[in-house]
C-alpha cells in the first residue's frame, strides 16, 4: 500500500515543492512505495523559479508541478494521507483542515523546518545558492525518511521517528 506524505507550506511555492519534488524522485530511486504532494494554506498560484531550477538541476522532473491549496486534499477523493509535514512557520502554526475520511486515523503531523530561501541575499546568485543549500536539505531528511520501515512501524514508533528525524 502507498504511503502517501503531504507537504505543506504557507504559499506552495518554495520549500514544500523542493520537498515534494526530492522525495518523489528519491523514494522512485530507491523503489519505495511512498508518493509526496504539496499544498499550501495560502497558495500562491506559482511556483519560485529558483525551487524549479534547483529541483531540475538535481535530476527531478518537474512537469506538473503547480502551486495548489491543501483543501484539494480534504475531500472524498483525495489520497488517504499517512504523514502530513509542515515546513514553514507559519504553516505549522496553523490549524491543519479535516482530511475527509480520516478521522479515526488522521495523518501523522511533524514541523520539518526550513528557512525561506526566496528572502536570500546576493541577488539571483545568492537565491541559487539558497535554493540549492535548501533543496540539499530537504533531501537529508527525505532519505531519513524513506529508510524507515513505514508499513511495520507502529503510529506511536512513526511519531517518534519523525519527530526525530526533524532534529537532524
């Protein structure tokens, strides 16, 4: 069965694409049955062109990729969602919908936090080398991730793993 992760950030644009992006294209690597998505509270109906470049630079694909609201995610036909991680502030400080479906087992909730690469200094130079120390990032803990044993973990061993992993 697919573990099924989404990524939320509050516009959707940066930091949960880069996340997105790299554990797709990690977990497909590794041949791990786990499919990430991203959202955003506020979506910001683009995406940064830096998160795209350094994702592509990495060898991800990035066709398809659109910024999009985390309420696509709470209705009937939405994936059932195993792990839900923030990676913003703000995002992990609001109150995340009811995802449809899953109120005897909602998803798992972790703060993965990244600072915001679009705010770097040194002009488009300084963003490259922003997004690509953030994607790195981002890929470090992803790996984590996928090596842990997701299908016989129990909920309680899951939490505490990834509420590790967060610390790394």
């Amino acid at each position: 069965m697919t573990t099924n992760v989404l990524i939320l950030c509050s516009h959707n644009s940066a930091r949960s694409v880069l996340a997105e992006g790299m554990l797709n294209h990690l977990a497909k690597q590794l041949g791990k049955d786990i499919r990430a998505y991203s959202a955003g509270s506020m979506p910001s109906g683009r995406i940064n062109p830096f998160a795209l470049e350094a994702l592509r630079n990495a060898g991800v694909d990035i066709s398809g990729f659109r910024s999009k609201s985390w309420d696509e995610f709470t209705g009937s036909n939405s994936p059932p969602l195993s792990i839900v991680i923030t990676v913003c502030d703000s995002a992990a400080a609001e109150v995340c919908p009811i995802f449809t479906g899953q109120t005897d087992n909602p998803p798992i909730k972790v703060h993965w936090g990244y600072p915001d690469p679009s705010g770097a200094e040194g002009g488009d130079d300084g963003k490259r080398r922003a997004f690509e120390l953030t994607r790195q990032a981002v890929a470090y803990r992803m790996l984590q991730l996928l090596q842990l044993p997701l299908t016989s973990m129990t909920r309680a061993d899951l939490t505490t793993a990834l509420q590790s992993i967060s610390k790394s």
